[in-house]
C-alpha cells in the first residue's frame, strides 16, 4: 500500500470510498509480493499494481463492484487451464487479493495509519480476510497499544486480538507482510481464520559513508530501493546537500563517533567508501559490532589486506571480520560510480533473498525465492 498511499491518501481525505486491493497470499512465481496494492476511486481512477499487469484489469472491475455492494471479497487468481492468457497469470503464479471498500465510514482508523506511515513510525494493520470469523474486521496495531478487534462482541475477542498483536510486532520488527492462520480464539494452530498483517516499518537504513562521487551513485541507488539513505563525512567542504541531493540527510562527523550514536538494526545497510584508513578502520571497528545486517567497503585487494590486517590489530575477531564484505558488491565488471553503485546494490538484493547471483539462465526452479 505504501506505493499508492499519496493518491489514496487524498481521497480519504476528501471523503471519498475507494476500492483497495491488496496482494495478501503468493504460490509459485507471483509476479508482486504481500503487501503489493492497487487502488480504484469513485470516478475510476486506477493507481498501482498487483501483478504486473496479468489481472489487473479483472480487479479494477472487483474493485468497483465491491464499492456499489460494500461487502469485501479475497480472490484468487492462477492460470487458466485453457488458456493461459485468459484473466490468470501467464508465470504459472497464483495469488490471493483482498478488494475492500476503503471511506470514512468504512475505516476510520485509515487517516491515523496514513500519518504513521508518512511520518515513519511502526504500525501493522491486521485484517480478516478468510474463515468463520468477522470478515472484514481490522485491528491497527502499534508498538505500544493497538486500536480494533478482530472479532467484535464475541467473547473470545480479547483471545484472539493479544494472539494477532504478539504475531503483528513481530512482523512489524522485522519488516514483514503476510498471512497468518489461527483458531477461533487465538490458537496458533493454522485453523481457517486468516488475518492478513500488513506491517509499516520505518524504511531500512542505508549509512554511506566517504563523500565521493560513488557514494553519490551508491545513494541514488539506495533511495531507489527504498532505503532512508545518509551520507556522512568527516570534511565538511565535500559533504554537503547540494553534492547529495538523493540523500535523506547529509551529516558532517567523523565516521565511527557519528555511528556510535546512530540506532542500527540487522535491516541496515553499512557502505564504507572511504578507503582511507585513517577513517576505515576506527569506523568498521564500530561497525563489526553491530548488528547491521550488511558492511561492506571499497577498496583494491592490496587495501582490503592492509585494512583486515590493522583491524585484527584493533583486536577484531575472525567472526567480526568474516561479517566484512570487501571488496564491497557483486563481480559485475564494473568500473563508473554509477556501474559501481548497481553492483553494491545487487549484492544488497541478494543478500535479503538468499540468491544465488549466477545468471538465470544457469538456475533451475523457482525464480522468486523465500527470504
């Protein structure tokens, strides 16, 4: 939802309805992941996508019959048996879509999750989209408290709604989407009552520092991929706004006293492009003892020994140091910052699915793994 989130946004707030669809289940090679949206206003507009293109014009046609009925409906689509170009997806994919009605009347909480997300602070929206419980029902549900009930009057409520929020902070912590299943009251048993979380998490980090031109390719890149990107450096002539535009902020420090002070989780990203030991090493002291889920550094081969040698000195450990990817990005050839930028990202992407970084062409089964 976060990619439509502007227009829908607007006609919330002009008290419009609007019809959401909303990718809640993946088999096989799905084109769009959980959480993928599109949405269809009153007057017809249509912003987003959820498969790519193969369905999309059968759930724009769900989404405004569910507008006139008001009644929500999870739809599957896979590929047809007869043809598969028919309204069905052409990868041999199938996925499962929640369509609503989304208004004023219908979802009151949707400005307050708007906000959150726009100000990027943690919120989950936890949804019944299947089974023998309140279809429909919706429980927004935050790091400190939670709004809603999924099941509304029943005596099992309070049960069922401390189960989802537990699953949905969890998910919220690590960034994720997808479906859950539970019993009448809660029970973690894959019954039939399917809760859709969708989780809003804070963008993930992407801290790149060494004010170069490659760094400038590295954060264009980054914010590309939708990370909240910073550039830090310790020379002021050289990090600046007007040099980084891309970037979220563009911070003046010395490289490991500013990371000593900045909040770093396993979704972060560490780009180091100094190569310059004077800051590389007292950094990536920092840096290693973290829980970054990347960190990565520039340099030649000659530097990454000098620089592996003076950080065992710092007293680093074989763990700490095996955590270091350098050369930094994925063997692509590249030579331009920009080249340079596409293989750091590259290395980022397959790090967070697990791929291979061979060709496709020398891969067998599916395409779009599991993280």
């Amino acid at each position: 939802m976060r990619d439509v989130l502007g227009d829908i946004a607007r006609w919330y707030a002009e008290g419009r309805t609007f019809g959401l669809a909303t990718v809640v289940d993946t088999f096989r090679s799905a084109p769009r992941p959980p959480g993928a949206a599109m949405a269809v206003s009153a007057d017809g507009e249509a912003v987003g996508s959820v498969s790519g293109g193969c369905v999309e014009g059968a759930v724009y046609e769900l989404a405004r019959e569910v507008m006139d009925t008001g009644r929500p409906v999870l739809q599957r689509y896979g590929v047809s048996d007869d043809d598969a170009f028919e309204v069905g997806l052409t990868c041999g994919g199938i996925i499962d879509i929640w369509v609503e009605p989304v208004g004023p009347d219908t979802f009151g909480e949707f400005g307050e999750v708007a906000a959150a997300i726009e100000a990027r602070e943690p919120v989950a929206v936890a949804t019944v989209v299947a089974g023998p419980g309140a279809i429909g029902a919706r429980r927004v549900v935050r790091p400190d408290g939670a709004t809603g009930s999924l099941a509304p009057g029943e005596p099992h409520a309070a049960r069922l709604d401390a189960a989802v929020d537990d699953d949905a902070r969890g998910m919220l912590a690590q960034g994720l989407t997808g479906l859950r299943r539970y019993g009448p009251e809660g029970q973690r048993r894959r019954d039939e009552l399917a809760v859709f979380v969708q989780s809003f998490a804070p963008p993930p980090r992407l801290l790149v520092f060494g004010a170069i031109d490659f760094a400038a390719a590295v954060a264009r890149i980054g914010k590309f991929l939708g990370y909240h990107v910073t550039v830090c450096d310790a020379r002021p002539v050289f990090a600046t706004a007007k040099r980084f535009p891309e970037a979220d902020e563009v911070v003046v420090k010395w490289p490991h006293k500013f990371l000593r002070e900045t909040p770093v989780d396993e979704r972060t990203a560490i780009c180091v492009l100094t190569h310059d030991p004077k800051f590389d090493v007292p950094l990536l002291e920092v840096a290693l003892r973290t829980p970054a889920g990347y960190i990565g550094a520039m340099g030649s081969r000659r530097t990454h020994d000098d620089r592996t040698a003076r950080l065992r000195e710092a007293g680093l450990t074989d763990a700490e140091l095996a955590r270091l990817r350098s050369p930094i990005g994925l063997d692509l050839g590249a030579r331009t910052p920009e080249e340079t930028a596409v293989s750091i990202a590259a290395e980022l992407i397959q790090l967070r699915w697990g791929g291979t970084g061979r060709p496709l062409t020398e891969t067998t089964g599916r395409i779009h793994g599991d993280p």
